[in-house]
C-alpha cells in the first residue's frame, strides 16, 4: 500500500461560499437588534450588568435584554469582572458552545487588563478576557456605569453592520 501526500490549504474560507451582499446587510441589520446575551456574570461588573437589564435603563429599546440562559441560544458574551485562572478553561468552554456568528464584550477593567489585581507577583489572575478570547468591544470602569454598556452594545452593533442609531455630529459638521 502506498502513501500520498495531502496538501493543506492554509488560506482562509469565507464565512459563505456565495456571498448575497443585500440579504447579508439585512441579516447583519437584523443580528444586531436581537443581541441576545449569555447570563453569566464573574465579580462585581455582573451587578452593572443586571443593573442595565431593569427598567431605568431599558436594554430592550437595544433589542439586547433577552439573556438566554444556555450559550447554545446566545450570540453575545458579556465577560464581566475578575478572570481567574481557575474559571478561564469554563469561560472558554462557554465561548465553545456559543453558535455562529457570536461576539465577546469586556466589561470592566478587570476584563480589560486585570484592574485593580495587576500587580508583579499575583499567580492567579488572567491579565484580560483577549489573552483567550476574540473581544470585539472593550467597556471600561470600575465597576462601568450601566450607560457604559449600553455604549458598548451601539459600538457593537455599529462593528456588526455599520449601520448608526444616530447622525454623528462631528461627520456632519465637516461635511454640512
């Protein structure tokens, strides 16, 4: 019996084999007012989070207050507080399961950088959610303030699709 060799392909494939540029707009346009978060929170940011869920702060005019409760319904992961690396391989896991397309959201300085517990000689904590994880928008604070969340879901759905829920004064000042 003989041996052959298999070449690897080592570019990249699209996400689609064919791509519909109108119907990917609408479906991008669709995604990002249907964020549907996976409930879990690590530290104190998780508060924030729940915070931003109730009635003063209203994430349902964002399309972003189902939090589903298994990974397998969700498309957007809110990694909010302290990473350890003793939760870093279940965080991953819940990442795993998430199904496609999905996207990650640091929320707080300790999910940014490590906060407050960034210091030479800790052994303990993981120095931001992007050493294992694909973050797409980062929310700073400590603990960020329930607008700041929400300020990231715009930003996140402005990367998604490139559609703005407002005009930007600033382009429209320039070119006004």
């Amino acid at each position: 019996m003989e041996t052959k060799d298999i070449q690897m392909v080592t570019e990249e494939i699209p996400s689609s084999i064919v791509q519909f540029a109108v119907v990917d707009q609408v479906l991008n346009l669709c995604r990002v007012n249907s964020f549907w978060p996976v409930t879990f929170g690590i530290a104190c940011c998780a508060i924030e989070m729940m915070a931003t869920g109730c009635a003063r702060f209203d994430m349902s005019r964002l399309g972003a207050e189902v939090f589903r409760p298994s990974p397998r319904q969700a498309d957007l992961m809110i990694v909010a507080g302290t990473i350890t690396k003793k939760a870093q391989p279940w965080i991953k896991t819940l990442y795993d399961q998430m199904p496609e397309p999905k996207w990650v959201m640091a929320l707080g300085n300790c999910a940014i950088s490590g906060g407050p517990f960034a210091f030479e000689g800790q052994y303990n904590i993981v120095l931001g959610a992007d050493v294992f994880l694909p973050v797409d928008v980062y929310v700073p604070g400590c603990p960020p303030r329930p607008e700041g969340l929400l300020q990231g879901i715009i930003e996140l759905e402005h990367k998604v699709s490139g559609w703005k829920r407002w005009k930007d004064p600033e382009k429209e000042a320039i070119t006004g």
